[in-house]
C-alpha cells in the first residue's frame, strides 16, 4: 500500500484554494497520506510571553491535496487511520482568550506536558489519557482564503472536534476543483467544545485516506460538515446566534434521517426528541471574529449526534 508523507514544511496558515497542492491522488485507492504538523508557535510563547515576538504560525496546516475527479457539490470522505505525536505537548493560556479569560487574567500560562505511554503528564500529580485527534481539517472554499485559528466554515477548518480521531471518517462538502485537503493542530488531549481555546497540543503526524463521493449520489447535501465514528453519525451547524447553529445541526440531522434512512417526519421527529444529542463543538465561531478581539467567537459551532444503530439500511 503507498504512504505518501508530506513534511511540515508544505504548512502554512489559512486554508487557501489559490495555494499549489503538494500532491496529487485518486480517491478510493486506500493509498495513505501521512500529514506532518508543527507546534513551534508554541514553543515561542513558552520563551516570549508575547504574540507580538511569535514569528511561527499559529495553527498552519499541512496541504494541500488534490484528489482527482473532485468537483462542486461532491462531498469528499476523509478516513483517519493514525496520529502519532511527539514526547510532548503544551497547555497554554494567552491572555484574554477562552471561557476562562476572566479568572485567568493577564499572565500567560504555558507549560509543557510530557507525553508517554499514551499518558499526558499534566503535572507531577495530575496524568490522564491522550486521546489523540484533528483540531483542524477542511477542503478549499470557492470565496475567500479560510482562516485555521476563527472561525469554522462549511467546508472544515478548525473546528476542533474530539470525534475528529483515529477510526472516524470526516465529510467535507467540495466547492472547487481536486477539493484541496488540509490538515493540521493536532491534539494530544481536549475536552469537548474547547472551552479554554487550546488543548493539549501537540506535533505530529496524521494518516488518512480520501474517497470520493459524486454529487448524483449525495443523497442528501452537506451545508457542513459531518463526521462517522463507526458507533455516531455526527451533522455540524454553524450560525450566529448560537441557536441558529443548533437548528442548522438539527436540520441536517432530520434531512439524514427522513431523505436517507426512510423515516417519516413524524417518526425521525420523535427518534430525535428522544436519542439525538446536540453539544457545542469547537470554540472557533461561525463568522469572522471582530479584529478588535481576535480570540473572542462569533456565532457557535455545534454538533448533533446520534447513535448509528438507529439508521435504518
């Protein structure tokens, strides 16, 4: 089987369609794509204590790829396979952004977190199991150059998903041409929705292959993307205010159920009354935050779920 590996030197910020791919692939051949990622802008906050002296990129990604035969309005299939990571990752607070800005105030906090054994090493006290994933992942949008730190688009970006893991397959709705994957922040740790706005995070490698799945069989179109788990069928919703986001996730997960599995409005509205769970997800916003406050979200990213078992076919 190939492996392609691309170096962390084809990263970069943003998420750009304009950008030269870095490799071409046939999707559905099971070849293997390894995507190197960086933590240095990391490391600079641990030394400076300053956004103003980190020359790194925050959250570059590693890309793009071209996949043959991606055209508008496909929707590409991205299987993860493996992330492997460094000995160790860091936990950062920069000042003013997350949940916790307002009990953390103005000093940085960085600390680097020892990794072993499938442990992060929090403290001399403190270890908990890594549960390795993608923060981001997305295709090219036809607009505009799509930010990889605020906010999450239709087609990925940062969307910092804990379900974004090894044995997960990511959907991503294709706007232009070879649909142009990237990949980048890996994460050795993160709590769910990300409230602090950095998890443990770490540099690495991510494996996945891509498929294709032509426009005349999309049953049901993607307006975002959605993730199987292999135990969850997960639909995302972005929109501003929060509740707009939840009922985009909402609606895409009624649309699978009544368009793609047989179900009866009625029924698929009970089912999901019942046993379709809906969660913030990433931190990251759906519009562009205000550039007065960089790290402050506009609009909400949000996740319905529901268990696989309940599909019918």
């Amino acid at each position: 089987m190939t492996t392609h590996l691309l170096s962390k030197d084809a990263g970069a910020p943003g998420i750009d369609a304009a950008r030269e791919p870095v490799l071409r692939v046939a999707p559905g051949t099971g070849e293997r794509i390894t995507f190197e990622t960086d933590d240095a802008a990391y490391a600079q906050m641990d030394e400076f204590r300053d956004l103003a002296q980190v020359t790194a990129p925050l959250n570059p990604v590693t890309g793009p790829v071209f996949v043959d035969g991606a055209e508008p309005g496909d929707v590409l299939a991205v299987t993860v396979h493996g992330i492997e990571l460094g000995d160790h990752g860091w936990s950062v607070y920069i000042p003013g952004a997350g949940a916790l800005a307002g009990v953390m105030g103005d000093e940085w906090f960085v600390r680097r977190i020892p990794l072993a054994d499938g442990r992060a090493h929090l403290s001399d006290e403190l270890v908990v199991d890594m549960a390795p994933m993608i923060g981001c992942i997305g295709v090219a949008a036809a607009a505009d150059e799509m930010s990889t730190v605020m906010p999450s688009y239709p087609t990925g970006g940062n969307m910092d998903l804990t379900d974004a893991a090894v044995g997960s397959t990511v959907y991503l709705p294709v706007q232009v041409a070879g649909a142009l994957l990237y990949i980048g922040d890996l994460h050795a740790v993160m709590s769910r929705g990300e409230s602090s706005f950095v998890a443990i995070e770490a540099a690495g490698r991510a494996t996945v292959s891509v498929d294709l799945v032509k426009a005349t069989d999309v049953a049901t179109p993607l307006r975002a993307p959605r993730i199987d788990t292999g135990d969850e069928l997960l639909c995302v919703g972005l929109g501003d205010p929060v509740q707009d986001s939840v009922a985009m996730a909402y609606e895409s997960l009624f649309a699978v159920l009544t368009q793609e599995h047989g179900y009866s409005p009625g029924d698929a509205y009970a089912l999901m009354s019942a046993v379709a769970h809906t969660e913030l997800g990433g931190p990251t916003g759906s519009s562009d935050p205000d550039p007065v406050h960089p790290f402050r979200a506009v609009g909400a990213v949000t996740v319905a779920r529901i268990e696989k078992r309940w599909l019918r076919g």
